[in-house]
C-alpha cells in the first residue's frame, strides 16, 4: 500500500504552486477545457493505485484523516494496557481485534442471524415468510423485501418524528438492471449472486436456479420502483397511510402484526415512500413466489453481512465490488481492518479527531464567509423579476433563519455512549458487535417516537470530509475534516478560499432553494409557498438547465440532466453567489474560478464513471466546472472567450435559476 501522507505533501505543494502563480495568467488552452487546463499539473501526478476506483481531494483529505485513526488503532493494539470499560480506547482496542481475527470471524459464522436465516429458510408459507422478515428487521434492522423502515422528521411537520416505510432493497439498483450500457456488470453480479448461494451450501444447480428466480423477481420489482431523480421529490415520496390504509395497501400481510413486531405499532400515521413499489410487492406476496421470495431474502442477509462475516463470504463481496467500480487489486487486509474499526466506531474516532485537528480561528473565519454568502443571496433573490415580494420575503427569512452547523457538535450522541464493545475473551465477535450497533441504532431510534425534534443534533460525523444542507432542518453542516486545503486556507488570497470552501457554502445554501429544496419553507416542513406562475416559471428554467446538462457527454455518454438537476442547480447557483461578491475585481475572479476549478480534480476508472452517471445526483466532476463556467457572464469578462471557443455558450442560452 502507498504511503498515503507523502502523495498527500506532495499534492499540497502544488496546491501552493498553483496558487502562487501571479501577474499575467491568461488561460488560452483553458477557454477549450478550463477544468483539464488548471489541472494539468495535478493530472500528471496522479496515477490511480491497482487498488483504487478513484481520486479526488475529497477522498485525499479522507484517506489522510484514516491513516491518522489507523496510527492510534495501531498504538492501542500493540500496547499492553488495560483501559476503562466504555471508553473510547477500550471500544477501539477491543474492536480492531475482532475486526482482524480471521479466525474468529470464520469459526463465527452467522452467529446470531443463524436463527434468523433458518425461519426465513424454513417458513412453510407467506405469513411464516412475512413473521419471520419482520423478526430480523425488529431485532437487527436488516431488512430486504418488506419491513424497512426509518424514523426520521416529519417533511409536513419537522418539529415531529414521524415513521417512514422504506422500499425494498434493489440489490445493484434499478438503473443498473434496466440499463442497455449495464448488462455485462449485471450478468457479473448474478455469477456473484450465485457464488454467494453456493458458499452458503446451495448445490451448483441450486444456486443457479435460485439466482435466476431471485433475477426475475429484481427485474419485477425494479419495473414498480421510483427512479433516483423521482426519489428526490417529495410530492412524490411523502404519501400518508394510516395503519388500516396500510392494511389495504398490503392486502397480502397482517400489517397490525407487523407493526407490533417492529415496534412502531400506535402511530396517528405512517409514510409510505414508495406507493408503486408497496403495490407491487404485496401482489408478489403469493404462494407460488415463496421459494423465490425465500432465496432473495437469504441472498440480501449475506450480502449485507459479507464484509464482516468469514474469509469466503469477504473476498466475493470484495471481488464484484472491485469488478463493479473497476478496481483491479483489493486493498490488504490490515487496510480493511483498520476500515472497519473506524467505520463502526465513527463518534469515538470523531471525538479524538477534533482534539487535535480543529481550529477555531479558522472556524470563525469560515463563519465570517457564511454570513457574508447569506446576505449576497439576498440580494440575488431581491433581484429576481418572475418572484413576488411577498416569495421574495419568504425566501430572504429562509436565509435568515438558516441554522450553521461547524465543526462538531456541542454535545456527542447519545448512541457513542450505548454503543459498547464487547472483547473476544468475553465472547464478542465481529459480528456480534455489529449486531450491537445496529440493535442501538434500532434503540436510539425508537426512543424519538413521540418526542420533539432536537435540531442540535449533528448526523454526520467531525472526520467526515464533505458538506451538506437538511431541508427538514434547514440547515447547512460543514464538518472539522473539510476546513482545510485546499478548500480552506487561512494562507490563501480571499479569491482563492472564496472559489473554495466558499463555494462550498454557496453550493449548500443553494440547496435551500434547488428543485426539491425550494419546497421545504424556512421551518423544515415540505410546504409549497410559491405561486402558480412561479412555479411555471422555476419549472421552464429548471428545463432548460436539464437540456443543457444532457448535452454534455463523458466516456461517449451523455450527462443525464434529470438526475443531477438540483445539484447542478447548486452549482450555478454558488457561482453566481461567488462573483457577485466579488464584482469587477479580475484577480479575484482568476482566483476563485482556478481554485474552483482545482478543487474538483478527480481521475476514476471507466468502471466507475460508468457507475457515478448511472446513480451520482451530481454530474462530473469536469462537466461540474466547464458547465458551470461556460454559463457564468464573469468568467467571459475575464478570459474574453469568443465563439469558436469550446467552452463558449451563448449569453441567451446560458443557464440557472438565480442570475
């Protein structure tokens, strides 16, 4: 494995080099393709590792906050001392050596999804089917056909919890199993759904057999299921059932059993997400499908479980994840183990991560940028002749009353403190401190039912390298592991760290107001409070951003602008906000737009391209720049692009929602 820290210094150092270029800079070469122009120097440093799907800053920045936790796993591993129950060391110790006894894992088997596995194997018709789907999602939260469900805030309502009932698990995804450019990935996972069924202890035939049922059921299921960008829709998502309109629903279950079982029984309401796909499944819930039923349940719960169960379920997970992403050598197991340790433990590596890795000088420099970006997008909201005052006023008070979530939380999660570790000397085991966790997660959801809505609460952890806006609590969250190069830099000019994390913020305070967004008001609740002609109006311009992106093509395929509507819509949105503020000043605009640019650096595998425009909500990363770029009026004023530039788009066919 490469030495992550010192790729890591050397990239840095052509952060600074980028940056320090001064005085005439006019980008020639870049008004063909700005995005591979800036980034030719970083280009050819990068080559991808046999075992790596991709690269970008974001995922550089990650790998440099892992290979820090994976020092101090190391250092409690190889030490001798004995530390306090519950604390975050002993969590850690004893975690990474269940994680990294192979021998333990295999003599463990299915531990205690072994019951489970027998009563769905065993059920003797569709109620037996049923009880015993509902068993294994009440107690471990596994879920495959039926029974998933999620306790999150209410869209209408975002004061409440309310209960949503989840769609089934898709395996590879509807865009996969229907895409005409996906089937030799597909006809790949079905070899690795069979290999699965085999190593379990199916014979040849009947793994075969029961991987071409598990197929058609897929394919039947998919044809009923929403598409990605559907999912982004709340008008579409947020149906209201209540328990004897579920009953209807799924005419094939005794909802009020399945309820209690899962322990969400008593509830004024539930929200069915996906109403085609519940259709569908109950008419699936027959009789004569109960085999088929029988084997995609059995396949999911060994899926689900693979990476942390033994040797032989591990490396065929690993193997189709590798074939799928393009990924030509899997990483060492150390590599994993440390992974996985981190991975199940995320709070107690987020609390040791902010004690030596947050600056609150930077902090509130960051602050400092948010509050500016706010006003500005009042201003660019104020100037928007197709919105009424009384929409604009509406608006501007969604701004104002947005919540800015830092760094980490003021008070850790209650889950950190339920999650325990149980050692192997005590009869703990991967898998069943697996099972722990996700019996707390079950616990700690539970326990919200019926409770008002704490908008402190963070979900996403300090070490995590990325940003992102909450409709329900609109909200923008930037945790501690994204304030650094080269999104932020306290070295850097103020054009530079606009084009970077700035633009970062404008991204996700853009979000407030992108096509599904737009249809949360300032109080988190899905409330549609535009006009009608507005509307019309937000649709038509959405459109024409759709058109626009679609004709932007990667790897011989076109960019689907459906899909990456409201992220691209943040983009364009953010750019517009970035040289608002920074008006007529070229150098400034040279900074930002250069930063921006470096920012979005990444090289992937075909494998995986393939894999980011069949499910990514967000375009490209290249298109993310030259579409951006190619429509903003302030990057023509500075590189006096002309028509016989590629990137050149005529002003009139320039696109976005706030101009």
């Amino acid at each position: 494995m490469r030495d992550m820290r010192k790729r890591m210094a050397a990239l840095l150092m052509t952060l600074l080099m980028v940056l320090q270029m001064t005085g005439c800079r006019k980008v020639t070469g870049g008004k063909d393709d700005y995005y591979a122009f800036i980034n030719q120097e970083i280009f050819s440093q990068i080559e991808l590792e046999p075992t790596e799907a991709g690269w970008d800053w974001f995922g550089e920045l990650q790998a440099a906050a892992r290979n820090e936790m994976e020092e101090i796993i190391r250092e409690l591993a190889n030490d001798r001392k004995t530390y306090e129950k519950g604390s975050s060391e002993q969590k850690i110790k004893d975690m990474y050596e269940c994680v990294s006894n192979m021998d333990n894992r295999n003599e463990t088997g299915l531990g205690p999804l072994q019951p489970h596995m027998d009563r769905i194997r065993n059920a003797s018709g569709i109620e037996e089917y049923v009880d015993a789907l509902a068993q294994l999602r009440g107690e471990f939260g596994f879920s495959s056909i039926l029974g998933g469900y999620s306790i999150m805030q209410d869209m209408a309502d975002s004061d409440t919890y309310a209960v949503y009932m989840m769609y089934a698990d898709t395996l590879i995804g509807k865009e996969y199993v229907e895409g005409e450019d996906t089937r030799e990935y597909v006809e790949t996972y079905f070899a690795y759904v069979e290999d699965m069924l085999r190593e379990f202890g199916m014979s040849r035939d009947e793994a075969a057999q029961s991987a071409d049922s598990i197929e058609r059921l897929l394919r039947d299921i998919c044809a009923s299921t929403l598409t990605t960008e559907q999912y982004q829709n709340p008008s579409l998502i947020y149906n209201v059932y209540t328990e004897q309109e579920l009953q209807e629903l799924y005419t094939n279950v005794d909802i009020h059993k399945l309820l209690e079982t899962l322990r969400i029984d008593g509830q004024e309401y539930y929200i069915v997400v996906d109403e085609g796909q519940a259709e569908k499944i109950n008419s699936l819930l027959v009789e004569e499908n109960l085999q088929a039923l029988k084997d995609y349940s059995t396949f999911v719960l060994l899926n689900d479980v693979a990476e942390y169960a033994g040797t032989a379920y591990g490396k065929l997970y690993t193997d189709m994840e590798n074939v799928l992403y393009g990924i030509t050598e899997s990483w060492d197991d150390e590599f994993v183990w440390m992974s996985l340790t981190q991975e199940l433990l995320p709070w107690d590596f987020g609390k040791i991560y902010v004690r030596e890795h947050f600056s609150q000088e930077d902090k509130e420099a960051v602050e400092e940028m948010i509050g500016l970006i706010l006003e500005e997008y009042e201003e660019i909201i104020d100037r928007q002749d197709w919105m009424s005052l009384a929409t604009k006023e509406r608006a501007a008070r969604k701004l104002r009353t947005m919540q800015v979530k830092i760094g980490y939380p003021d008070e850790w999660p209650e889950a950190c403190d339920m999650m325990q570790v149980t050692p192997i000397s005590e009869g703990g085991s991967l898998l069943s401190n697996l099972l722990t966790s996700m019996r707390v997660s079950i616990e700690d959801d539970l326990s919200r039912l019926g409770t008002e809505v704490d908008r402190t609460e963070w979900d996403v952890t300090p070490q995590t390298v990325n940003a992102m806006y909450d409709p329900l609590n609109n909200e923008i969250i930037f945790p501690a592991a994204i304030l650094q190069a080269p999104f932020y830099d306290s070295r850097s000019s103020d054009g530079a760290n606009l084009g970077g994390i700035g633009f970062a913020i404008a991204h996700e305070i853009s979000h407030a107001f992108d096509s599904s967004g737009a249809l949360y008001d300032e109080y988190g609740n899905y409330n549609v409070w535009w006009t009608e002609e507005e509307l019309a109006t937000y649709e038509e311009l959405s459109q024409s951003i759709v058109e626009y992106y679609d004709d932007y093509e990667v790897m011989g395929m076109h960019v689907d602008g459906e899909l990456t509507l409201a992220e691209n819509i943040a983009d364009l949105g953010a750019m517009t906000c970035i040289t608002s503020i920074i008006g007529d000043d070229t150098e400034m605009l040279e900074d930002a737009f250069e930063q921006m640019a470096y920012n979005w650096a990444d090289v992937t595998t075909e494998s995986y391209t393939l894999y980011l425009l069949k499910t990514d909500t967000h375009a490209p990363n290249k298109v993310r720049v030259n579409a951006v770029l190619s429509s903003c009026d302030a990057f023509y004023d500075v590189y006096r692009l002309w028509m016989w530039d590629d990137m050149y788009v005529a002003p009139e066919d320039r696109v976005g929602i706030w101009k």
